[in-house]
C-alpha cells in the first residue's frame, strides 16, 4: 500500500499527564474510508489517545501523527486551522457540544460561518441539507438541543463534524449514553456516511460487539499500550491475546448467555 | 410463596395544576426469594421509580396512585424495612468523609459487641471478595475503585440483612470486565442466602446472564414477563423483539446491519389510549392504537400484553 491509501499514520504516540503516562508509545495507521475501532476498558489510554491525534493535547503529546503529508503535532497556526476542517471529533455526550440556545439548523450554520465556508441564507440551505443527510427531517432545524432526544442531538453532533467538508472523523463512544435502539440507529448513520461519502472514522469505545459490526481493523489497548492489533473480524474471532480473550469473555451476549444457562 | 408482590402498581408524576401524569401504569409481578428477578427497559420505562416505590423511596414529585406492594405473608412493605439497594454510582452513595468501616458499621446497626461487629465487617468483606478486610474497613471511598466501591456497597447492604436486594444499574458504569465478576458475586449471593434479587437494568446482555426471571417495560407498563429463557429466546411482543435484534451480537458479521428501532418512546402524558408501542411498531393495527391489549398468560410460563400476541394473527 502506498502512503496514499492511509489517511493517518501515527508513529511512537505517547502522551503525558505530569508524571502520569497515559499513552506509552502507540503506533498505527488508519486507512482511507475505513473504520478503525480502537477499544479498551477505562483508563487504557483511549480517549487521551483520541485527543492527542487531533492535535487536542499540545502540551501533552510527543510522536508523529501523519495526516496529508504534516505533522499534526508540529503544525502552525494556518496549517492547524485547515485541519480542523478536515479531521473532526465527535463524543459521547450529545448536549455537551451544542449550545443549549441554539437551534439545530443554526447550530450546524454556525460553523459553516466560523469556517467561513457560507453565511446568511447560504449557510441556512446547506445546513438543511447536513439534517437531511443525518437522516432528520426539516422541521428539527427549528429543535432547541432539550426538544430532541439523545439521538437526535448525535445527529446534529454529526452533521457539524460533517459539515466542513471532514475526512476523519474520530466517535469516542459516539453511542454509549443512548438506549438500544438508538444506539443502532447512529451506528447505522455513521456506516452509511463511511459507505456513500467515503469517510475515515475512528471509533473509540469499550463494547467489543459493536466493534464486530462496525470496525475494519482493530486495535486493544490496555494501559496507555496496544495489546492486540489488526483486521477487526480475524482479531475478534480468534483473540491473540489474554487481555482480548478476557475481554470478550466478559461481554454481556444474549445468544452466548443463553447457551451456556441452557446447557447447565 | 413469593417474597414480594407488586400488584397494579400506579405511579404518577405531580403536576403544577394538582394533577398527576401517568409514568408506571397497572405493573405487577411477583419476586422469589433466592431468585433474581430483572425489570428491563430503556430510559423512561419507569423501572426505576418502580424499584423506588417499593422501598418507599419516592421523591416527592412522584406519588403511588394506585396498587399495592405487599411481602408474601399479605403484610405491606414498611418503609426501608427488609429492603436494601444498590444503585448505578457507588462514589455517590458512598459519604466521601467518612471511612467505609464506619459506613457499613452504621448499617449494621448497633448489633452485638464491638469486636463482634468488627468480625462481621471483616466476614461481608471477604464476602464481597476483599482479601484484605482491614485494609478497607480504613479506606475512604476515594481509595477505591469503582468496582472496589460497588462491592463495598453490597457490603453494607447485605449487613442490613435484606430480605430483598434492588439492584438499580449497579454495573452500568464499570468495565465490562469488572461488571461480569460484580453480576457473578450478585449471583452467588442470591443463591446463598436466599436473597431476592430485583434487578433493574437497560442491558438485556446482563439480563440473560444472571436473571431467571423477567420483565420488559415500555412507556410505563410490562408488555412482556417471564423466564428469562422463554422471553429472550422467542420473545412474542414486537418490542423485546425489536430490542433483541438492534443488540450488536459478538456473533455478527461485520456488514450486517443492526435493525435499528424507528421513532421515540412517546413522553409520559403524551401515551396514546392504545398500545404505547403501536406508533413504531411494524404490526400496528387500528385495534392497537385505540385499546390497551390485555394481558394474556400463556402455558410456557410467559404473559404478554400485544393484540397480536398467542396465535391470535399471525
């Protein structure tokens, strides 16, 4: 493969909190319109990891993260805000990034204009269109972030990451605070959108059975280093490592529980 | 004889005007001791301000309206008598001033010696799986983890000697790795000292691997209830059954697609008079929107509360 297939090649990741090292040495590279899982238990390094390779912990942060030929942690000012456009981030709590005053359709025209990408009348249509596309009708661009419901709010979460044109695009448990069926939903979406618009994600989160739909390749990582790593399906099928193997063991599953009760 | 019945429970939610607003309505079921008994759902069912009406832990803005929660000999529940309960968040429940030794001695209230009291401490520890009891009957809770946390909890609620445990989420917020040895402990506990167990959870994984009873509720009623097996293995009403299949499963194959359930659970006081789930539901007819199915039991063990349900259409 060629430099051009990965849209990210992190090298010797490591980021550090004081003397507390929560990324020790992390290497991978995602590729073009794929969907990389990186999964773990709480603590693993995960979401610091996250962070780090949108440029997210300056201080923190030493390694190379390759992105369209720079250095994300070595950017300057011009560079970094071109990148902001093209690598985005969306996170588990839905009502944390939307302003609580803002409509919907404003709040995705928002950052049309803060990235200087349309305004006015312009930015109002595109924004419409965004809604659409996270599969909301017309009417939520007049929804206040409290009259919609957790799933609704990813979806405009989504849509603004969307909206300036990301490449990347980085889910830290994207549905982990929302009910089933809504989890399947936004988990759907974000399929779909990798499917027709060819977008890479990275997908941070702890539930290894929605690493089994969702992600290409996956990597583990259990404190701040990377236990396993490689195609999603091989890796979940045949667990090359104690740490993964405890891990799936301990997955709650209906179809494996109900098994194994039977037969006691 | 069961230890617990609930029987038509109704619980509405005050309003400004003096009213009330339906949240749980007509809930019953029966709890055993030495069983564990799961009431699932997703947020806004109603099964936790069930689980806080039996103990009589109602916050004021909720009142019981109708039914009655009674032990098995027909006595009613007195408040906090022969129940106790552990919820989501461990590091909220637990006071952080004070050392968890003089939490769960407070629990044990006042009985026997000194030493005595000391020796039972050290006994629910290790119970709980502490190798060293002494060590954390020092600790403040800031010192543990959340599981560690979680398992002095259920310390201090078996020092009460419940008769009945309400276990509200109590592995929503641990590592999937932690959760499978709290749910195991719960487990063995249930069984050993023929403790009820009401488990309150979103989490129909969890369901399946330590219940023997449950209960599903969609906007404040139980659509679905019996053996876990039954009800997980072939669910008959469409809403376990959608619920079922928007699960990731560990045996998927990456390109399946999740079958994701369409629309919202309708707010209280927005329920229409038939089916609640009728709005989303693929076999929807006009009966299901006008009245409320009955509740049918059927021979399997199982009852169901869908116009659909038994043969009755295919």
């Amino acid at each position: 493969m060629s430099a051009e297939d990965f849209a990210m090649r992190v090298e010797d990741l490591h980021v550090r909190y004081g003397r507390f090292e929560a990324v020790k040495g992390v290497s991978f590279a995602v590729r073009r319109g794929r969907c990389l899982g990186i999964a773990g238990e709480s603590g693993c390094g995960k979401s610091s990891l996250a962070r780090a390779i949108l440029g997210l912990e300056p201080d923190a942060a030493s390694g190379r993260v390759w992105f369209g030929g720079m250095d994300v942690l070595r950017m300057g000012r011009a560079e970094r805000r071109a990148f902001r456009r093209r690598a985005q981030i969306v996170f588990q709590d839905t009502y944390g990034s939307l302003n609580p005053r803002m409509k919907a359709g404003e709040a995705i025209a928002e950052v049309l204009r803060v990235h200087g990408l349309a305004r006015g009348k312009e930015a109002a249509e595109r924004a419409a269109g965004w809604l659409e596309t996270v599969g909301l009708t017309p009417d939520y661009a007049e929804r206040f972030p409290h009259e919609m419901s957790g799933g609704q709010r990813q979806r405009v979460n989504i849509a603004r990451a969307l909206c300036v044109g990301a490449e990347l695009l980085v889910a830290d448990e994207p549905a982990s605070a929302l009910d089933v069926g809504m989890q399947a939903q936004i988990m759907n979406l974000l399929r779909r959108l990798q499917r027709e618009r060819g977008i890479t994600w990275l997908l941070i989160g702890h539930d290894l059975a929605a690493m089994r739909y969702l992600a290409d390749d996956l990597l583990v990582m259990r404190e701040g280093r990377v236990v396993a790593q490689g195609d999603a399906a091989e890796l979940l099928a045949n667990p090359p490592h104690p740490y993964l193997r405890e891990l799936l063991a301990a997955v709650p599953d209906v179809p494996r529980a109900l098994a194994r009760r039977g037969a006691e | 004889m069961s230890l617990l019945d609930v029987e038509g429970l109704e619980l509405g939610l005050r309003t400004p005007e003096g009213g009330t607003v339906p949240l749980v309505e007509d809930v019953s079921f029966s709890l055993e001791a030495g069983r564990m008994f799961a009431l699932v759902g997703e947020s806004g069912c109603g099964k936790s301000v069930t689980a806080a009406a039996i103990g009589g832990l109602l916050p004021g803005s909720i009142v019981q309206t109708g039914g009655r929660i009674r032990w098995g000999g027909g006595n009613a529940v007195r408040r906090g008598e022969g129940i106790a309960y552990v919820f989501q968040d461990p590091g909220e429940c637990l006071d952080p001033v004070f050392t968890v030794g003089s939490q769960i001695a407070e629990s044990l209230r006042m009985r026997g010696s000194r030493r005595e009291r000391r020796e039972e401490m050290e006994r629910l520890l290790r119970r709980v799986g502490f190798a060293e009891p002494g060590r954390v009957l020092a600790s403040y809770p800031h010192q543990l983890s959340g599981g560690q946390q979680q398992r002095a909890m259920l310390a201090m609620a078996l020092a009460a000697r419940p008769r009945l445990l309400v276990a509200d989420e109590p592995t929503t917020a641990l590592d999937v790795t932690v959760q499978a040895k709290i749910l195991r402990l719960l487990a063995e506990l249930q069984r050993e000292a023929g403790l009820g167990v009401l488990l309150i959870t979103h989490n129909l994984g969890v369901v399946a691997e330590v219940a023997d009873e449950v209960a599903v509720m969609y906007a404040g009623r139980i659509v679905e209830a019996g053996p876990v097996r039954t009800v997980l293995r072939r669910p008959e009403h469409p809403y376990p059954a959608a619920l079922l299949r928007a699960l990731p499963r560990l045996d998927a194959v990456r390109g399946d697609e999740l079958a994701d359930i369409p629309g919202v659970v309708p707010p209280p006081g927005r329920r229409g008079p038939g089916c609640a789930f009728a709005p989303r539901c693929a076999r929807a007819a006009a009966v299901c929107r006008e009245c409320v199915p009955p509740w049918r039991t059927a021979a399997d063990g199982r009852g169901v509360a869908c116009h659909h349900a038994g043969g009755v259409e295919s």
